[in-house]
C-alpha cells in the first residue's frame, strides 16, 4: 500500500498597525496673515489690543473689551455709539487677490437698519453689515447688498465671516460655506484705514452746519480680525471657521 503524505497549506495574516494602512493625514498649518488684531490686550483707552505694530487699533467712543472667541474682543451695546479704526490701507493689495476673516457675536439687532461690522470704503471698498433681520450683507465693487447671506443668526453665537477678492469679484464666506458672490462693478477704493462696528460720517444738520457722526452701529461682540495678502482656499476657510484658536 502506498501512502501519499497530506499537503497541508499555512495562511499566515500579518496584522499592521491601522496608523500604517491608513496614515492620519498631516496637520495643515494655518495660514499667516499680513496683518491681523486679536483685541486682546489693550495698551490704554486709544489702543483696545492693538495688532501688529505697524498696523495699530484706535478706539472712538465706547467699546469694552469682552471675553471673545479667543481671549478679548471688541464689545460694542449699540446705545453707545463707538468704532475702531483700524490702520491698514488696502492700496497695497486692492488690485490684486486678498483676503479678510473676522468672528463676529450679534447680541442685539441693529439699533438701525444695519450694523457695520467692517467698513473699508462703503460699496466703493467693501462693507460687511448686519440687518435688522440678523443676515449678513457684502457690498463692494459699487454694489450694495451684492450678497446676503441665506440663514438668520442666532444672538449670542460666534460667526465666522470672510471676504475674498479675486481681483475683479468677490466670494462670500459665513461659517465656512460659500454665501454667494459678486462680480465688481468698478475696482475697488479704499479709505485710509479700516472701521469696525460702525461708520463715521458727515451729517448735514437743519441750520446747513455739519458735524460728524458715527452711524450704522453694530451691536455686539467682533475678534480676530485678519488680512490674507492672497485667496484663501475653501478648504482653509473652513478650517479657519472650525479650528480652536489660541494665543
């Protein structure tokens, strides 16, 4: 009798580390902006927490400095009139791409039709406002109201808002998901410096004197205002809108 040996077959499985099938995807590093406020640390009453030292905060009118979504941020009650100037000319960047990111906290609405959140030239610049029926507006390009945002706020939550320039249009950013956009009806045209929660302007009174107001004010918090010398992408605009900031 012939016996024929039995072939038996060993299956090995060797087991890797999910970490080294499926690698975690590298941390992005955030973007850095050329100019940026935290409003965190005030110098004294003309100075609510200046940013960089070639681009100062000043204050006119009331403001309080209020926990923020990172540290201070600028508190405005809307019966008190106030704004921020703040001292960076876009002249420098207008022609080309750029970007500003801004949080902003609505605790009221606007103690007028709208609340100025950001002013850099009217419609002629840019102007991110807030209506009496809690959406966000952008004008710019000398065309007011280009886009609204399609949600209402909820007062008392943090929202983050941007605005990007491709040159010759504007993308529209809230909470990290594309508003809307608008294409510039002429180039852009900037005051020498930016206005945040309000806006001044000259009121022509009965008697024909003029005096200067500030008008349009918002009325809540604003933090961490930021200039991107380029177009941010989606993608690093919804990690801005989602990302835990610290100092």
């Amino acid at each position: 009798m012939h016996y024929r040996p039995a072939l038996f077959c060993l299956a090995l499985t060797l087991a890797y580390p999910a970490s080294a099938v499926n690698p975690a995807p590298p941390q992005s590093t955030p973007p850095a902006p050329v100019a940026a406020w935290s409003f965190d640390a005030p110098k004294d009453d003309s100075d609510p927490g200046a940013g960089t030292a070639a681009s100062p905060a000043r204050l006119v009118g009331q403001v309080k400095l209020v926990p923020g979504i990172a540290g201070q941020s600028l508190g405005f009650d809307g019966a008190h009139p106030a704004y921020v100037v703040v001292d960076r000319p876009f002249s420098d960047i207008a022609a080309g791409p750029f970007t500003v990111s801004l949080w902003i906290r609505p605790t009221a609405q606007p103690v007028e039709n709208y609340g100025n959140c950001i002013d850099t030239g009217s419609s002629k610049g840019f102007v991110i406002r807030i209506q009496s029926r809690l959406q966000l507006t952008l004008s710019a390009g000398n065309v007011w109201n280009a886009v609204v945002s399609p949600n209402r706020f909820k007062l008392g939550e943090w929202t983050h808002v941007a605005m990007v320039s491709h040159g010759d249009r504007a993308d529209f950013y809230v909470d990290g998901l594309l508003a809307g956009s608008t294409v510039y009806q002429q180039p852009l045209r900037f005051w020498k410096d930016i206005q945040v929660g309000g806006h001044i302007e000259t009121i022509t009174l009965p008697d024909d004197s003029k005096v200067e107001a500030i008008v349009k004010p918002f009325t809540g918090d604003l933090d961490e205002l930021k200039v991107y010398d380029r177009v941010l992408t989606p993608a690093e605009i919804s990690a801005i809108s989602k990302r835990p900031l610290s100092h």
